[in-house]
C-alpha cells in the first residue's frame, strides 16, 4: 500500500528532473543502490543493545526497511535501458542479461544459512555469521553496480528526447489505464517476489 503511494511520485520526481536536464537517470540508480546497500547492512547488524526493548527494535527495522524501500525505487533500468540506445534489439538484451545475471547472483544468497552452520566456531553466534556472510555480498553487489552505473551513456539518446518529452502526475494513472500488457506485468511481478522468500525459508528448513 505505501508502495502504491510513493512509487508514482517518486517517478514523477525523477521523470521531471531528467526531463529538465538536471540529472540523469543513472544519478538515481547510484542513489538507489547507496540506499539499498546501506538499510540492507544496518537490517542485518542491529545494536544488541535495542533486542532488549521490543518497541525500539521495531522502529529500526521499520526506519531502514522504509529507507530500503525508497530507495529500491530509485533502480530505473526501464528508463535508464531506453536512454542507452534507441535499438529494440539492443534494449532486449540490455532487459534479458540483468535478469540472468539476477537470478544466478541470488544463489550465494540463498545457502547463507548453510555456509554459517558449517563455518560456526568461526563466529559468536548465528546472527553474527549471517551478518558478516550478507555484509560481504552486499558489499561485492554494491561495488560492482556502481561500476555498471559509472559506465552507462545515456548522453546522446537524452539530448534526442528531453526536447519534446513532457511529464505529468496523471500520465501514471493514464499509463496503467490503457496498457493492458504493463497490469499483466504488474501482476506476474507479485508473484515471481515469493520465488525468493521461498528458496531461502526452504533452505532454511532443511539446516
């Protein structure tokens, strides 16, 4: 529900600030991947010293899944893919790799819980392996997408669109109307999320 709420606005805000030619969308994506990194780091070491007051402890995890949240609006690689290049083909392959890509980089993610059961007497405890095992793959993840971002040209198929390209808060809602693939889309989104969730409670299981 909050989603719903600030996801088209903070669309709107990043539209009309590249359209202004302010900033480019690959600015956000940087922004976005700062954000995402670091909630994701303070979400997995919380302060031993809030778990004793359950009111505390909520607020924190609350505080950076929301700044996770905004801040995983910011991954614009629709926007940023058209900005490449105007070549559909291109523009394909720029939507299939990263998904590959994704679905492979998950895996390490997924036997975390295994890599600290069986490398135990190194930490103090579980909560602490899980830590320093997701701090190192966020830290890989991080590095390598800033990379990604600081390698993007998006300069010529900007200058080509920025002059006749406008942007309005009801062309969200207009957009949704009438492109039935995008709902589809939408709704197939929903349920490829629990992929994730369920490989990883299953691992969890299973140690």
């Amino acid at each position: 529900l909050l989603d719903a709420a600030t996801n088209p606005i903070q669309g709107w805000l990043i539209d009309w600030v590249v359209s202004k030619g302010k900033k480019q969308y690959r600015f956000f994506w940087a922004i976005g991947v700062g954000m995402v990194s670091f909630s994701s780091l303070m979400i997995f070491h919380i302060p031993k010293a809030l778990c004793s007051d359950p009111k505390s402890l909520v607020a924190y995890i609350i505080s950076f899944y929301l700044f996770y949240d905004f801040g995983s609006s910011f991954f614009l690689n629709g926007a940023l893919i058209q900005t490449m290049t105007m070549d559909y083909n291109r523009r394909i392959s720029f939507i299939l790799w990263p998904r590959l890509v994704g679905f492979v980089a998950i895996v390490p993610f997924v036997f975390m819980f295994q890599f600290v059961e069986n490398h135990k007497g190194y930490f103090k405890n579980q909560s602490d392996g899980i830590g320093m095992y997701v701090m190192v793959m966020i830290l890989v993840s991080m590095f390598l997408s800033l990379i990604g971002v600081a390698l993007v040209n998006e300069n010529r198929v900007l200058k080509q669109t920025r002059n006749h390209v406008t942007f309005h808060v009801l062309d969200i809602f207009r957009m949704v109307k009438k492109n039935k693939p995008f709902i589809i889309y939408q709704i197939g989104n929903f349920f490829v999320g629990f992929i994730y969730v369920m490989i990883t409670l299953i691992a969890m299981y299973y140690v």
